[in-house]
C-alpha cells in the first residue's frame, strides 16, 4: 500500500492509481474509483459472473451517500435485483458529500436503505459507528448471498469527522462544533469501552496495540521507501506505459510506443534504453 501511495517501482499498479486507491489481484481487491459510483456495476458484474462460474465467492462494494445520486448506482441496483446477483451494496452515509449534505442527495425524503424497496432488495440502515453492528448485518447480507437469496443494501448511518480530502475546508459549510456534538460518538472507543466493559480488553492492552501498529506501519514505510519515494527516482521503466492496458497493443499505440522509445533513447542518451 505504501509503495503504491510513492508510485515507486514497487508499486503493482505502475503509477496509475491516485493514492489509496489501492488493487490487488491476489486478494480480489479492486481499487475504487474516482469517478463516483462507478464501482456499483462493476462489482454487480463481478458477482454475476461468480455466480455463473458457480464460484462461491461474493462480491461487496462501498460508495458514499452522495454517489448513490449517480445513475451507475441505479443501474448497479438494477442488475443486481434482475440477475440475484450475490452481491453487498454499501451505502456510507457520513451526512456529508464533499461539500454537500446528504439531503441534496434524497436524504430529507426517506433513507437510503429504503432505496432497496423499489429495487426488490433487502434493505438495512444500520448504526455505522458500531462495529458489532456493522460485522453482523455484514455477516447477514453475506449468508444471504452465499445462499443465492440475492442482493443486500446497507446503510451505513455514521459522520464524517474530517474533511473530504485535504483540499476541503469543512468549516465553510458546516458549523464549527457540529464534530464535537454528533452523537454516536467515535467507533473505535465505543468498541474499546465496551470490551472493557465485558472484561476482555484493558488500557494497557489498548495501548500497547497502538504501539505496535505504529511501529509496524513505520517499519512498513521504511522498507517501501528502498523502492524509491516521490521526486527521486526508482520509478517504474518509461515502457510500462503501454503494458497492461489492451490484452494486444493496437496498432496505434505500438506505432506510439516505438515513437516514444526513440525519443527518449535520443534525449537520454546517458540512461539506461528504454528505461
């Protein structure tokens, strides 16, 4: 993950993804998608063609409570409900698009789980700040799916502490002190307090969890960056360019590769070819 947040050599994606917008193949990890919603049909298709592989393996995805406004999401609930698609469609309604709130998105009118009707899907709204709560309607849409008893829409009811990216300034649509007074408070603590609660889980014991991811997480960075970090070097070979994006290089493109090979061999011509 780290390697590809530098774009560096490491990176399995080759420098095409934005930072966390992380793949892998290995895992049936598909990346999400900048383009909002887009990953509603595309997850739809990849649980349909489970299904007619008679693979028991399903497919889950996530959008924003904004995204659902797009017309792939509707699409996504479509297919989804013709072809009982062994699917989970996660709605993360945090109240907040980037800029929006969610009543621009339908909010003021019913839930966004009560979208699931029209379509003839299951439908829940869920507290999303429960943890407990989110692994058992996840386990639920899970077993239904498995089971071929279709499709799952989940509302995840829950806020947006932070802003939408570092280039948003939340304080100039919403108030100052909104964070501090939304009640279903942070879902981490919540799950913590409860466990200590029921006796399995201590502050020491939380602590020191903390410290190790902390330490794992550097120790994991540290060993990314021997791939190369941003603006020094050790990036992918100029050539991977044009690898992995058509099963055969159309004509075109092959005419562009060779065309950017001589290019570059003549500019740099100290460099390593084709590099």
């Amino acid at each position: 993950m780290i390697n590809q947040i530098y774009s560096n050599k490491g990176d399995k994606l080759k420098g095409r993804q934005l930072p966390i917008m992380y793949s892998s193949r290995e895992h049936s990890f598909f990346t999400i998608s900048g383009n909002l919603a887009t990953q509603t049909p595309q997850a739809v298709g990849w649980a349909m063609a489970s299904a007619i592989k008679g693979d028991s393996r399903i497919a889950a995805t996530w959008v924003g409570e904004g995204s659902t406004a797009e017309g792939d999401f509707h699409s996504a609930c479509t297919f989804a409900s013709v072809y009982n698609a062994p699917v989970i469609l996660n709605v993360i309604n945090n109240q907040w698009a980037i800029s929006s709130f969610s009543g621009f998105a339908g909010a003021e009118r019913t839930t966004f789980a009560n979208r699931a009707v029209g379509y003839g899907l299951a439908g829940l709204r869920i507290d999303g700040n429960d943890a407990l709560a989110v692994y058992a309607a996840t386990q639920w849409a899970a077993e239904r799916a498995r089971s071929n008893k279709g499709p799952t829409l989940i509302e995840h009811f829950t806020y947006r502490a932070e802003g939408h990216s570092t280039s948003d300034d939340p304080t100039a649509y919403r108030s100052a002190q909104e964070r501090e007074e939304w009640p279903l408070g942070d879902p981490v603590n919540r799950l913590k307090k409860h466990l200590i609660a029921l006796g399995e889980w201590s502050e020491e014991q939380h602590a020191k969890m903390d410290e190790e991811c902390a330490q794992q997480v550097k120790a994991a960075t540290k060993e990314a960056e021997k791939n190369g970090i941003l603006g020094h070097g050790l990036h992918h070979p100029f050539r991977t360019m044009f690898q992995d994006v058509y099963e055969d290089l159309p004509w075109h493109l092959e005419e562009q590769a060779k065309q950017a090979k001589r290019e570059r061999e003549i500019k740099w011509p100290g460099e390593e070819p084709w590099s």
